[in-house]
C-alpha cells in the first residue's frame, strides 16, 4: 500500500482510472460529439473564423481612435449569424454543460483530499 491510495494504487494510476471514466460520462461524450460535429461544418467554421476576424478589427479601430457605429454595427451583424447557428449553439451548450460537470468534478476530489485540486492541473482551455 502507498500513502496516496487505501487500495495500493498509485496517484497517476488513480488519474488515469479518471481520466478513463471522465470521458465516458454523458456530459463529456456530448461536448466531444459536438466539438466533431462544429469541426466537420465547414459553415460554422467559416462563422466562427468571421467573428474573430471582427473582434480583432473592431478592436485595432477602438486603439486606432476610427472606431465608428458602423463599425460596431458589422461586428453585431456577425455575431448575430453566429447565435442563429445551430451546430455554434449545441457546442457551446455542450461546452458549458461539461465544463460546470468538470468543476463539480475537481470540486468532490478537492473536499476529499483537503486541497483545491484544480490548482494542481495545468491550466487549459479544452476539455
């Protein structure tokens, strides 16, 4: 037996038993299944890849002092193509649903060891 488990295994064994499970629960499965799903849309692509573009735009014209109604107009026209996509809504539905699922996560592990387990993981933007 080591000091990290009651049943002998090893902390990494332990996280990669979790890891495993993680990816089985419906939660997960549904953002996955959705991220494929955006990433095989070649029109949500092209929606999202738009609405970038016009962040960055509207952006340099705010620091470039041309910053116009206008301008601001095209950048909310974009963003409302993006939110009357329903493959961009399922994702980011799916995104939020496993991401609120992955802080009760670290959450329970966290009131089991006594630490706030996610200080411990290498922050990262996916799942």
């Amino acid at each position: 037996m080591n000091k990290y488990s009651p049943t002998g295994l090893s902390f990494i064994t332990m996280a990669a038993k979790l890891s495993d499970e993680l990816v089985s629960i419906a939660n997960i499965k549904n953002f996955k299944g959705a991220q494929k799903k955006l990433n095989e849309e070649p029109g949500a692509m092209e929606l999202l890849r738009k609405l970038s573009a016009a962040r960055k735009e509207l952006s340099q014209k705010q620091i470039s002092d041309t910053f116009t109604q206008e301008s601001l107009n095209d950048f909310y026209d974009v963003q409302k193509e993006v939110e009357k996509n329903s493959t961009i809504n399922e994702y980011s539905q799916a995104q939020q649903e496993a991401i609120q699922f992955l802080k009760n996560v670290n959450f329970e592990i966290s009131q089991l060891i006594g630490i706030d387990f996610s200080s411990l993981i290498k922050r990262s933007n996916t799942c």
